[in-house]
C-alpha cells in the first residue's frame, strides 16, 4: 500500500511531463521544446519540510568564521530541486545561446553566468511554468537539501576522494590522500548522489542561491532569508564551491558570495520549482515524511538515465495533449486527464 503521507498535494505536481518514485524518494521531471536543440529533460527532487542544524560545529577542520554559530533551521514548506546543475543544453533551450567556456558536451553544467543572467533564464523558464513558481533555493534550502540529514563535513561523511567530488584533488581534506585535478567541470551525474538523489552538490561548479548573504546567529531560525542591511551590500549566496577549489571549500557548510553582475568558470546554478498553492506537508523526519526508504514502486525511463527496477506502476507521464498515459512495463495505455 502506498501511504499517503509521503506524497506532496497534489502529486504529481502541474508542472509535470512525467513522474515516479524510487530508492531516493519522489522525482518529477519537465521537458523544455528548445527547437533545433530538440526537448530537453530535467528531473526534479521532492524535498520534503524538517528541521536541520546549519553551518558547521566549532570543532569541524579547516572551518570558516562565517559558517558559525551552528543553529537550528526548520524548513516549513516542501519544494522541488533540480537533481542537477543547469545543463548547456537546457540553458540553450531557454535562452537559445550558450555561454559556457567549458564547451564539447552539452550535459556539462551552463557557466559564465552572473546571477542576473540567472533572473533572466527563470523568467523565460517561468513563461512555459505556468503551473509553479521559478526560483533558486534560498541559501537555508540549499544546505538542507546538500546535507540530506547528515551532519558531517561532506554527505558522503568525514572525507572525500576525486571519486566522489571533483575539486583540486592535489589539496585534500585535512590529511588526506591526494588524488586527480581534472581542471574541468564534469558533465552531470559524472558522480555519486547524496541520498536525496542530488548530484555534484559537493563541488563540480558553485551554485547561486536567491538571497544575500546573512550573519548566523544562535536564535532557531524558520525559513530564513539572506537581507543582512548591516553589510551594506547585495552580495548573493553561492554555495557547493567547484572543480577549481582546494577540498576544504566544497563542505556542506561553506559559504561563498558573488556580486549579481560576477560571472566566472566555475559559477552556476540548480532550478528550484515552488507550487503556486499549498506545497507543504507535516514536517516529519527530513527527505522522506515516513522516514522510510520503500522499495520503489515506479521505475525510471532510461531517458531519465536511471537504474532499472521491477515495475509496479513503471511511469506516469502526460502526452503532447496533456492526457496521462499509465505506463505498465513496454505497454502503455491511455487514461482520461
């Protein structure tokens, strides 16, 4: 039986062309006409709401200032992050240019653009997203869902190699064993997932978040928002540092900042997509309401590049002309909207 609770209302979200569920929880996934470029796919992660500590204990090696004091953040309402960093070709698709100094493979991640380049591209994308809102992560969200309810330096815990991130292997993680520099960006899901389905959180390219930079307090924050007066600036957020910095800069809790117009080889982004109405679901144990990991249910077209599984209900997805086809292993069949 499938229990309720673990699902967003509604589910599937409007915005949707296809969806499922599998070992890291509920995806949905766009497909963006980009003309001579062809359709373009990028699949989304249900994040759940819950509650998390932000920023990094006193005692964590090689720490920042500005990653402190540790405190308690509740995310009240749920969203959908994209599970990669924006591609070339989705940028191209959108924006019908390519920006990027890293060019040869069009699922390497869009550099070379500013975050007001960024505001340009989510307001063009918002025009065929009718159905949700078109936004980054705010700082707060992006940590959360980079940690994936873990609490060491790294999801994948205490250490890293050039296996799992790709940053300047030659500079390791306090005392670590150095490994390759591939002074490049990868192409997406190059490397492993945390296990809300995420990739290249850690590294590959920094990641624009929507607010400004804030100063940590003690004081439990809910929601919190970057709009820190005292600092006299508009400086925004980027987090997850990149193929060019030493290990100790791609921490769950490091923070960096740009300046809207900066634009650089390691700087990028990841969609987030709000409901427009209630998107929010009992606050319960982060990344899954049940705080379960189910057998999946669905299985992944192999479009979406995933593992295959045995099917139950194998993918949901709606045609051209917006009706629903009910796939049941290679047959599908057609239902009413």
């Amino acid at each position: 039986m499938t229990d309720p609770a673990r699902f967003p209302d509604p589910f599937p979200p409007p915005f949707a062309n296809a969806w499922g569920d599998d070992r890291y929880g509920l995806w949905a996934a766009i497909e963006v006409d980009g003309g001579d470029v062809g359709i373009v796919t990028q699949m989304f992660r249900w994040i759940e709401p819950g509650t998390f500590l932000m920023g990094s204990p006193d005692d964590e090696p090689q720490r920042n200032n500005d990653e402190g004091p540790r405190h308690l953040v509740t995310i009240s309402r749920g969203y959908w992050l994209a599970d990669t960093a924006c591609t070339q070709d989705l940028w191209l698709a959108v924006m019908g240019n390519n920006p990027s100094h890293f060019q040869g493979d069009l699922d390497q991640p869009v550099e070379q653009v500013s975050w007001l380049d960024v505001q340009a591209f989510l307001q063009k994308l918002q025009i065929r997203l009718s159905d949700c809102r078109v936004d980054l992560p705010s700082e707060a969200e992006w940590e959360y869902a980079c940690r994936a309810n873990t609490t060491t330096p790294f999801y994948f815990g205490e250490q890293i190699s050039p296996l799992q991130v790709n940053y300047r292997g030659h500079y390791p993680y306090r005392g670590g064993q150095a490994g390759e520099f591939r002074e490049k960006p990868l192409p997406v899901k190059s490397l492993p997932a945390n296990p809300w389905g995420l990739y290249e959180m850690h590294g590959n390219v920094w990641e624009c978040c929507k607010d400004e930079m804030r100063s940590y307090s003690l004081q439990p924050q809910i929601d919190p928002i970057g709009n820190d007066a005292q600092r006299g600036d508009k400086r925004r957020v980027i987090r997850g540092g990149s193929w060019n910095d030493d290990a100790r800069w791609v921490r769950s809790a490091v923070r960096g900042f740009v300046s809207p117009s900066d634009v650089g080889l390691t700087l990028s982004f990841r969609i987030c997509l709000r409901l427009n109405q209630a998107a929010s679901v009992p606050a319960g144990p982060p990344g899954r309401a049940s705080g379960a990991s189910p057998e999946p249910r669905f299985r992944r077209a192999d479009r979406f590049g995933a593992l295959e599984y045995k099917p139950r209900f194998v993918l949901r997805r709606r045609d051209g002309n917006g009706r629903r086809a009910l796939w049941d292993g290679d047959r599908p069949t057609q239902t009413g909207r």
